[in-house]
C-alpha cells in the first residue's frame, strides 16, 4: 500500500451537548474525528477524545494530530502501512508485518498441528508441541483456536451440502471432543477473550443464511463468522494476535476501540452483525431515556448502527435476563437495554443460556443470546414472559442447557 497522506482533517464532532458542552457546562466528552485520506484512494477515519467538561479547548490540537499523522507515516513507510488509528490522543499504526503471522508460525499451524489436531486431548500437549517449535504459549493458544475454526469450517462444508443443519450433531461431538481452552493469561481475562463455542457459532450462521456483507466489532480470532456465508467479512479486533489470525483467514480486518465510533461509511452497511463482545462495566451512557451501563450494550448498541435495516444481528452478552412473577424484566441494567432494544430493532427472540455450555472455552459465565431482524419503526416493549414459577425458579427462568435447545429456537427463526 501507497502511504502518502493526502489530508487529514476535522469531518466532525460529537459530543450532544452542544453549546453547553463547548462551555464546559454539559456533560459528558468531546470527540474529534478526523478522516485521513491515502493517495491509493484509502480513507480511514479516526476518533480522538480529549475534551471534557471545563477543559480549556486548545485550537492547534488539529495541527497537531495531522503532524503527528504525517510524521509517523514517514516512519513506517517501508513497513508498509495498513492502518492508522488514533486512540485516546495516542496514534497507533500498524504494518503488515505486525498484522501477519511469521512463516514459523504458519509452517507450525499448517503442518504440526493442524493435520494432527482431533488427536490432542488437552491443550497441554499442543502447548508442549509448540514450544518445541519455539512458538510462544500465548500465540500457541490463539493458533489452537484458529486450528477448531478450520477443522470446523471443514465439517460444515462437508455436510451441509445436504441442507437442514445436517452438521450440527457432527459440530457438538467434536466440539466436545476437542482441548479445553484452559489457558487464562492477563490479557485472556482483562479484554474478556472467550471464544463464542464453535456450536453457537454454527447456528448463528444458519440464523443469517446467504448474505453479502457481514460485521463482528470484536472478532477475536473470526469463530463468529465459521459458518457465516457472506461474499465479504470484516472484523475488526483491539489484539494483534488475532488481527493475524483473522487476516489469515482473509477477513477485512481493521483495529478501532469498538467503544468508540466506526468510521461514517461503517453507517448501516452491513446485512448480517454478529458479536460476542467483552463483559464489563462503564460508564452510563443514555441512549434516548434509557441507561446503558454495560460495556458489551454499549458495545452491541455502537455495532447495531453498522447493520443495515433490512440486516440481522445475532448477539452475545453477559448473564440472564431476571422477569418478575409478571414476567417482566426486573429493573437493572437488562431491563434497560432490552427496552432500548425493542423500541428500535426487531428483537426476534431472546435466550437466557447457561454458562455450562461455555466451559470449553475456558469460561463459565451464564449468557443472554438476542437474535435481530432489521429495525423498527414502531417502537415495542419486550414481550411478558410466560414460564413455569413451579420449578423453583424465581428467576432466569427456562435457561438453556443443551445446544439441541438453542438450534430449536433458530429453527423457529428461519
Ligand atoms: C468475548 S471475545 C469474542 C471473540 C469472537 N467474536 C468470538 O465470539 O469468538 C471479545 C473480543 O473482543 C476483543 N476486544 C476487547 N475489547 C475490545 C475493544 N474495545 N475493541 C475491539 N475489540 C475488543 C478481545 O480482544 C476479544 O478478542
């Protein structure tokens, strides 16, 4: 790629405060995008967050950042630059070498233990074979991920020529036959890399069928999109391991903070959203009158603004959906942006799922799976909930145990 800037400039600003926000006397921050255009045609457009309430506003800061931009660029010219980021004020740039798996690494994956992967029953033994290799532990478990992603795609195109899920019990055998993702490293739990089960992932492609174009903000290594037909697949991720992985794999990739905004041209762009995104907390944010709270809603409501009207979403959060007696939601923060949800998009089911099924992968967290088609124009409440009190449960009523339950519900659904 051509790195020569062609410009950098101010596209736009958000903030929602307006005037009041420029005194200071609003709340929340002020962003600055900036749209940076490369002489082969590339743009790539950036956020940078540095004003908030009562700060002084510093009229160069625009200056600044384009020479930041230029300078930079010069710097990694002959790396070959693939994309340029601003992240918190900070400029991060990334060349193909650093988004590219080494000829070590690929040797190891497609030769050592891919061929041989449905024999290894713990991770230790990869572990063990890849250190032989002098692969490093943390990448020896990203490429044992990649490894199920290819080992499962295989079963499917295998044997969904036949129609009718006709891979699915095949995917959960194996998948229950295969290592344990056990390996917890700071940065496994800190950005909250578990990997959605290769099952799930299988049924949210039968979910979203044939497509043109798909989108997970938070790719991790690309399991979303296993079974996903789209003629163009873009994810976008925060590490560089799985940025390689996902390159590998021939997936659009870009690296944005997907907390933050997407660039304009992202706007209702894509037929099929998929995302399992990190569980956390932040700061409350309003989406019309309702809180949002949660990192992966906030998240999931950004990635929302990405999918086309007429597309479909298959989404990931974190713990059960609590109803009262009336089967209502009980107040907190899914009551919050479920009501969000269903006011703009059409919410087509919602499963509270246990978080047994996630053990595989190194997790145990109970999880919410929401299935979207397209957006609404007539605002709707989530629907009561009818469920059986009897059996005890006063709460996350009806959760999902078996993957044969949550094909049921996608069956429904398409
Ligand atoms: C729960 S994992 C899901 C990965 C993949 N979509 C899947 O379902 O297997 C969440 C992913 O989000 C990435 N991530 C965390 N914070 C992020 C951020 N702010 N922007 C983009 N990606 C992020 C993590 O590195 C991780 O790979």
């Amino acid at each position: 790629m051509q790195v020569q800037i062609i410009s950098a400039r101010k596209v736009k600003e958000s903030s929602g405060g307006g005037y009041k926000m420029f005194r200071g006397l609003g709340q929340g921050i002020k962003a600055y995008h900036y749209a940076v255009v490369f002489a082969d045609g590339k743009r790539y457009e950036t956020q940078t967050e540095y004003e908030h309430p009562g700060q002084k506003i510093e009229f160069n800061k625009q200056q600044q950042i384009e020479d930041a931009i230029k300078w930079h660029t010069k710097q990694v010219e002959k790396n070959n630059l693939e994309q340029i980021v601003i992240i918190n004020n900070k400029l991060q740039y990334f060349t193909k070498k650093l988004l590219t798996l080494s000829k070590k690494e690929i040797d190891f994956f497609k030769h050592k233990l891919f061929p041989i992967l449905n024999q290894f029953t713990r991770l230790q033994q990869i572990i063990k074979l890849g250190s032989k290799y002098n692969i490093p532990l943390r990448q020896i478990r990203e490429l044992t991920e990649l490894g199920y992603i290819y080992y499962f795609n295989n079963i499917i195109r295998g044997l969904d020529k036949a129609g009718g899920m006709a891979a699915f019990n095949k995917v959960v055998a194996d998948y229950e036959k295969l290592p344990t993702l056990t390996t917890r490293t700071s940065t496994i739990v800190d950005l909250a890399q578990y990997s959605t089960p290769a099952p799930v992932a299988y049924l949210f492609g039968e979910f979203a069928g044939e497509v043109e174009i798909a989108f997970d903000p938070t790719a991790g290594n690309g399991m979303l999109f296993l079974n996903v037909k789209a003629k163009e697949k873009y994810g976008n991720e925060i590490s560089l391991y799985r940025l390689k992985n996902l390159n590998y794999q021939g997936i659009n990739t870009t690296y944005f903070d997907a907390t933050k905004e997407f660039p304009e041209d992202y706007k209702q762009k894509f037929d099929f959203v998929v995302t399992n995104p990190p569980f956390g907390t932040f700061p409350p944010m309003k989406f019309d009158k309702y809180e949002i709270t949660s990192l992966e809603h906030y998240i999931v409501l950004k990635a929302l603004e990405t999918m086309k009207p007429t597309g479909k979403a298959a989404i990931i959060v974190g713990g059960n959906v609590n109803y009262d007696t009336n089967g209502i939601i009980t107040p907190g923060k899914f009551r919050q942006f479920l009501f969000y949800l269903y006011s703009r998009y059409n919410v087509v089911d919602v499963l509270n799922c246990s978080g047994d099924l996630y053990y595989k992968m190194g997790a145990s967290f109970p999880i919410t799976i929401i299935f979207i088609k397209g957006i609404t124009h007539q605002p709707k409440y989530p629907p009561r909930v009818d469920f059986d009190f009897s059996t005890g449960m006063t709460n996350s009523p009806n959760q999902i145990q078996h993957f044969e339950a949550i094909k049921s519900r996608v069956e429904n659904l398409i």
